[in-house]
C-alpha cells in the first residue's frame, strides 16, 4: 500500500470543559498546522470526524471545523463509524490523496460528551439493538466489558489484580502527558477501593467520557518532499474492517451472536482481523513494532488487544503485564499515553490521539513518556455497529 | 395493589413468548437453517443472498459462557426507580443454535451465585410495572434454582 506523510499532529487537552466541541477541533486543527509549519489556506481537503451528541453542527463536522477555520474553497467530508471514526476520516483523507485529488489534507476529530453512560437518543425504537439491549437487559456498555472480562478470567486464568495493574500502569504513563486528562498515579489499592461497575471491573478500570479533540495534517510524500521533508512519519496502513458471518463473540450493541450452526466461523477472530489488515497493508508484522496504543475501554480489554495485535500468543497477555513488558521500558511499551483509562472517550478524537501519540513517540518527542528508539507504532480500536480501525505509523 | 390481578405483558412485542415454558422468538435462515435473535434483527448470512427468515422457537437451555452485572442503574431506555437493585447478567450458550444470547438473570440468583458453564433455563420476569401491567422480559435461571 501507498503511504503517505504525516507532516503535522495537535491536541487540545482532553477533560470535561463544557464548551462547544468546535473549540477543541480548532485548537487541535491549529495545533497540528502549526506543527506542520503550514498555513491552513494550502489544505485542499478537510475530513471530519463526526460527532453524534453535539447537534447539526456535528453531524456536518468537516464543514463545521472548515468554516470556523474560515472557509477557503478546499473540498470536505464528514465520516461516522463510532468509536473508529477518525481513522475513518483518516482512511478518506489518505484516498484524497492517492487518488490525487489532493496534496495535503486536515484531519479533524472532537467532541463534546455528556456525564454519565453513554446511552441510545430518546424514543421507543424497538427495532433498534441498541435501544433493545439497554430497555430489556440493562446492558451498558461496561456490561459487555465485564462479559469479556470474566471470560478472561475462565479461559486464561485473569486475575482481579492482573485488571488491576493495567490501570497502575497506563496511569503512571499518563503522569508525564499534558493532553491527559487524569494525572494521577493510582496504586492497586486505589483499584481495589473503588466501587465495582460490572463485575469483575471497578470504577477506575473502566473508562469515562471526555471532551477533547485532535487532528493530522497528512500529505503526499511528494508533497512532503516538496517542502524538504525528507524522512516524514508515514502512514503505513490503516484497518477499517468488518466482522465476517458468523461472528461468535458477544459485542455490543447486540443481544447475540451470530449463530455457527450452518457456517464455520473464520480462523481469525474479528479483532484479531483489525491488526491483520493493517500489518498486510504495511508488510510488517507484529515482531516490527516497538509500541501500541489500544482502546482500553476496560483494564482487561487491554490485555485482549496484546493477543488480537499478535504482540504474544493467547493466553500470555497476563504475563506479559506482570513481566513489565507493556511498561514505558519494555519490550513492548501498550498505552505510553496513558490510554483511554487516563484520557476518558472523545469519541471522534480518540482513534487520531492514538495517531499523535504514536508520531510524537516515532519522532522521539513524547518527553517522559518516550518509548526509546521506537520508530514503528500500531493504534487499534473498534467501534460500535462492527467498525474495526487500527493504523500503523513508521518513520 | 394487594388483591388485584395486573395483566402480564411483553415489555416489547414479538421476542418471547408468554407460553408456559416461555421461548425466545428467533430466527432460522430457510436457505442455510442458520439461527438469530431477535428474528428480524440478526445479521445476515453473506452466503445466503435469499435472506428469508422463518420464525423459530430458540431452545430453552444454554451454558453461561459468561457474566456480570450493572451495579449502577443503566440509563433511559431502561427504566428503573430510586429503589433500583444491580441486575445480574449473563452470556448464555445455545448448543443446539450454536449461538451466544444474551439476558438478565432472574433474581435473586447474582454474580456470587454463578459460575461459567453453569446450565440455565429461560423464564420470564417483570422488567417494570404500572397500574395496569407488568411488563415482562426473558431471563436466565439456574436449572438447581427454584425448581
């Protein structure tokens, strides 16, 4: 597959701020032109991240961000795959710019969330999975968490501490990340003394809601070239995929499987498939990463992601963690950002700070969190619905 | 209201049935025999481009494959009030259907009480009630429970 140039990445902090998500879209989309050393009048295509809980303006989030940016004729899209879709807007970004019809683009993801469970819009809409699972069972989006969880326990003996230390860790990461929006360094005692969510997880292992917003600058590598950029951050795969029939792990938003009765389910699991797709595009492999940043929607998601990346086989997530390996100093560093334990879900903005955060570890500018001589990182991620997303960067 | 009678009611149409024992109402691709839950809502089988459906009584009894609970009231849909009690859920394996289904456990059996492979029946349960009705779901017992 192709690659193209990453050239710029910007943050605005994640937290709970309360101000309208096209604040935190322009402040990132600032940022990362700015890093980039480009003025926002060269951009030829705007592809945003739509999000769903901030109105019209949101919906149309490309437009949004361009017109606060000041509208300059450039071209524009707006993507939704949920919890996947910045690497969405990422994905059509980088087919602007293959196909030629653009050199440079802006990649613009924010949002702003209210407190509390993520929930279905308001009305009886009993065609609707999502609405079916919250009005039948109950089932939030920790339930499933707590599902995969005590699954994990089963099958490949998961301890409640295991849990546990995957927050001490990504909290420690996230002391040194100004974009974080908890500093904090928690013990196992803190874990342990926080009130249990679903079971087995507690509060602090699972994650919240945040306001927050990142973007890319992402260009040909002519382009890049162009500007004496010799040796940019490449883009060297992205994933999108989705599960293939029959799919037999529970996920939300579902109330159940796809039923193995008349067709064998694939050799790869659909999560598993995530890590693949982008390891083919790139021609790289598991044992040519150096970091990861994945979705810790739960401290014991986490671990899944070591097996589904292929970062050690089934059932080694466990001592991977205790060895220290998914430490900053180890072999295999998982979440140096602090993951979404320490930043809380944005949901358009979260698959592009996974993108940042792996730039500035390639580059070797992630100050006290830098993973020492990384220049291969994966993202991994997934949204609701059946939306895979992961990204590789290289330098 | 001691002494009255409140009708039984599915707390949405068309998943279950009120029969004694109940039946979750799935799905069963007629090209393939493929199952689903709900009946209109699985997804479809790619190599079945047909996609008929016929109506088809799941079967009663599964194996947790796993579970847990929601120790907070989850938000509307759901309707709870300020006496509200953790539900208790599980993933429930269907041998025959080859399919995992997911539901609330009937009370008071709760994640103490459970284990995975546990073998489970399904029941009906109130999920809320007003003056009139008390609406139902489907539930998942314990077949050493109650019995």
């Amino acid at each position: 597959m192709d690659e193209i140039a990453i050239l710029g990445v910007g943050m605005h902090p994640w937290g709970k701020w309360g101000r309208n998500f096209t604040d935190y879209g322009v402040h990132a989309a600032r940022a990362a032109l700015d890093d980039a050393d480009l003025d926002w009048r060269e951009v030829g295509f705007v592809s945003g991240a739509i999000t769903v809980r901030c109105g019209y303006p949101g919906y149309v989030a490309g437009s949004t961000f361009a017109r606060a940016l000041g509208f300059t004729g450039a071209q524009v899209a707006s993507s939704y795959s949920a919890c996947a879709s910045g690497a969405t807007a990422l994905a059509v970004a980088r087919g602007q710019i293959l196909s030629g019809v653009c050199d440079v683009a802006l990649v613009v993801g924010a949002d702003t969330t209210p407190d509390g469970f993520l929930a279905p819009n308001e009305g009886r809409r009993p065609d609707d999975t999502d609405w079916l699972r919250f009005h039948l069972v109950g089932a939030t989006n920790p339930v499933y968490f707590g599902l995969h969880a005590r699954r994990r326990m089963e099958l490949h003996g998961a301890t409640r501490e295991d849990f546990a230390l995957v927050k001490v860790k990504n909290s420690r990461h996230a002391v040194h990340n100004p974009n974080a929006r908890f500093t904090k360094e928690f013990g196992p005692d803190d874990v342990a003394n926080s009130p249990v969510v679903s079971d087995p997880l507690r509060l602090l292992e699972i994650c919240t809601t945040s306001d927050g917003g990142a973007a890319l600058v992402v260009a040909s590598m002519d382009y890049a070239r162009s500007r004496g950029v010799t040796d940019p951050v490449r883009v060297a795969g992205i994933s999108l995929v989705t599960p293939t029939y029959p799919d037999p792990v529970i996920d939300l938003p579902y109330l159940a499987t796809d039923s193995s009765s008349a067709v064998v389910p694939a050799e790869k699991g659909f999560k598993e498939s995530i890590g693949a797709q982008v390891y083919a595009e790139s021609g790289l492999g598991p044992e040519d990463v150096d970091l990861a940043e994945v979705y810790d929607l739960s401290s014991a998601m986490e671990l899944d992601w070591y097996e589904q990346l292929g970062l050690c086989s089934e059932g080694e997530a466990e001592g991977l963690l205790r060895a220290g390996d998914t430490s900053i100093g180890g072999r295999i560093p998982v979440n140096p950002s602090g993951g979404l334990g320490a930043f809380g879900e944005a949901v358009p903005a979260q698959a592009l700070a996974q993108v940042c955060e792996l730039t500035w570890q390639v580059r070797g500018e992630a100050g006290r969190r830098q993973v020492e001589g990384a220049r291969i990182g994966i993202s991994a991620n997934q949204g609701l619905f059946g939306h895979g997303s992961g990204v590789l960067v290289r330098r | 209201m001691p002494g009255t009678t409140k009708k039984r009611v599915p707390a949405v149409e068309g998943l279950f049935t009120l029969d004694e024992p109940p039946h979750l109402i799935g799905g069963r691709l007629i090209e393939t025999g493929g199952y689903c839950f709900p009946k209109d809502l699985g997804g479809a089988d790619p190599g079945a481009p047909d996609g008929a459906v016929e109506e088809a009584l799941l079967s009663r009894r599964g194996k947790i494959w796993s579970f847990t609970n929601s120790a907070y009231p989850p938000p509307p849909p759901f309707v709870s009030d300020e006496h509200y009690e953790p539900v208790t859920i599980a993933a429930v394996e269907l041998d025959e259907e080859s399919m995992v289904v997911l539901g609330q456990v009937a009370p008071p059996s709760s994640v103490d009480d459970l284990s995975v492979g546990m073998e489970v029946e399904l029941v009906l349960g109130t999920l809320y009630e007003d003056d009139d009705n008390q609406y139902l779901t489907w539930q998942w017992r314990p077949v050493d429970v109650g019995d």
